[in-house]
C-alpha cells in the first residue's frame, strides 16, 4: 500500500513538473549583451594582435603598448609622410619621423578624428570601458530579425571630448552582431547618423564589416531612426569601407 501510495506521489509530481515546464530564462542585460557581443566579434583577439587598415587613402594601425591602446593614422603628402599617433589620450603629429608642434586646439581636432575612425572599425569592441554607461531600451524588429535595442552614453571623465553624444546599438539576438548603429553628435554644429552594417567578414579571429551611412534631419530622437530607416525614410550619405585589412599577432614595435 505503501508502495503504491509513493508511485502515485512520484507520477503526480513528474505531471506537476511537466505542467510547470522549465523555468524561463534570465534576461539579459544590456551588459551581458555587450559582452556576448564583443566575444563573438573577437574578444581577447583584440588584445593580442595588431591591426592594419586603409580608409579613404590613409593608412591606420593599431596595436597596444604598455596596456594602452596606440591608434595611428598615415598619409602620404608631396612632400612627404604624416603621421598622427594617439596614446593614452595624448597626440602626436609626426612629419617624416620629425615631431612637428601644434597648437592644443589642432590637437585635440586631429586627435578626435584619428580616434573616430579607429572606433568604428573596431566595433563593438570598447564598448565595455570603464566611462561607458549601457541601457537597454528593449526588444525591435528590424528588416524582419528581432534585435536588442541598447542606448549607450559616455561620463565625462573618461569619455572624451565627445562625452556627449549619444549611440543606439541593435544587436541580433541569435549573433549579437551590431547590425545597425545611430549616433547623434554635437561638433560642427551636430547632427544624426545611422548606420547599416554590410560586408561582414572575419580576419586573423576578428569580425569586421563596413556601413552604410544614413543622414537625419536634426531634431528627431536618436532612438527613433530605426522606425524611420525601415519606413524607407533616410538618405544615403556615403559608404564606410575599409580596405586592405591586415591582422598580426604581437605589436608593430
């Protein structure tokens, strides 16, 4: 009797868990989406291999040194070779390997846009340091996939001169690739961006794409161009591809 009392306890609770089901799973944070996101891009690749790239005729490099990220920028003039180094926040312009003297204001113009470039080439990586702030506005379909929508912001210590601006990331929620990106910026007399990524490719471990870029009337919300991007609402503004991409284990010095 008892026996038979304890097999029916034991079915009723295989029902009971059956009925339940598995409990649901944890959703992530906008955090974890990042982390996922630079992981599948190439994650400790980025600290362990030097990279090269062509852009509109300039040459980049980067590569770490002393735990600092060294983002480089070359190009060739008539009358010879310039080359703009940023490390550590600090810039340096070289003419033919001779340091050349700039005002702080020339600087801090060359330095933010050898930064720019470097930044976007080498996304999502850098999107976990320290200044960076990461909020999940939600799940969106876009062009068919769903994706999550996380807005991404900057603390003035830290964030650079461009603290300021502010980026939307929609991450696929099977790759956790960063399909499309907005920003919205506040040098020479600001603006909006959106960005759709496009030839995806993987070098030396890491992930690398290119974007078309879309412009924006002034004014509307930065978190709200992905309804009009699929409305058919944005005008191409131009093409973001890097050439000539190279991927070395080590440094360049």
């Amino acid at each position: 009797m008892k026996k038979t009392v304890m097999l029916m306890c034991a079915a009723g609770l295989v029902a009971m868990l059956s009925q339940c089901g598995e409990a649901p799973e944890k959703p992530l944070t906008a955090d974890e989406i990042v982390i996922r996101s630079i992981d599948s891009a190439g994650g400790q690749a980025y600290l362990e291999n030097a990279i090269a790239f062509r852009f509109r005729n300039r040459a980049y490099r980067y590569h770490r040194e002393a735990g600092q990220r060294v983002y480089e920028r070359e190009t060739q003039t008539d009358s010879g070779v310039i080359t703009d180094i940023l490390q550590g926040g600090a810039f340096t312009r070289l003419f033919d390997s001779t340091a050349v003297a700039l005002p702080d204001s020339l600087q801090q113009r060359y330095g933010n846009s050898v930064n720019s470039v470097h930044y976007f080439a080498y996304l999502p990586y850098g999107l976990n340091d320290a200044a960076v702030n990461r909020e999940l506005l939600g799940k969106v379909a876009l062009k068919g996939q769903e994706y999550y929508k996380v807005r991404v912001t900057f603390d003035q210590q830290g964030g650079g001169e461009d603290f300021e601006d502010v980026f939307v990331y929609w991450f696929n929620t099977q790759s956790f690739n960063p399909d499309y990106l907005a920003y919205e910026y506040h040098t020479n007399g600001g603006g909006l961006r959106f960005r759709e990524a496009y030839n995806t490719r993987r070098i030396g471990g890491i992930r690398f794409q290119d974007y078309i870029n879309y412009k924006a009337e002034v004014g509307l919300p930065v978190a709200g161009l992905d309804s009009i991007y699929d409305a058919g609402g944005l005008e191409e503004l131009s093409r973001i591809e890097l050439e000539e991409v190279t991927v070395t284990p080590g440094s360049y010095n």
